[in-house]
C-alpha cells in the first residue's frame, strides 16, 4: 500500500498559527491535516491555535506543517 500524497485529498489549504510561549509559528497545511493537527494540539497543550483567513499568494512562503502527511489520516 503507497502512502497517499497531499494532492490525493479533495482540501484546500490553511495558514496555521501556532504558539508555545512566546514563539510563534506559522505554517501552511491541508485543510484536514489542520484539523486532526488541532484535535491532536488541543489534547496535550493550552496553548491556542489560530486559523488564519489568508490567500493562497499570502501563504506562498510559508513552510509546509512539520511531519503534515502523518495528520492527513485520524
């Protein structure tokens, strides 16, 4: 069985903001690699996740979410 791709998933993507402490961490993700990646967040760590209202021309430099593929399935 082949790892299925980003592209394979019907989803757009998000601009995440992450923050722990005083860092702050953006990073572009799939819509639902977001999802599970919050769900996940939200289990183990107080602090928020922001989901930011962006274009796909702002979130062109953006790093892609660390390790994304592991979030595309729950």
């Amino acid at each position: 069985m082949t790892t299925p791709a980003a592209a394979d998933y019907p989803a757009d993507d998000v601009h995440l903001r992450v923050r722990l402490g005083e860092a702050v961490f953006d990073y572009r993700a799939h819509a639902i690699a977001a999802w599970h990646f919050i769900n996940d967040w939200s289990r183990f760590h107080c602090e928020p996740i922001e989901i930011i209202d962006d274009t796909e021309q702002g979130m062109q430099g953006l790093d892609r979410l660390p390790c994304e593929i592991l979030f595309l399935e729950p």
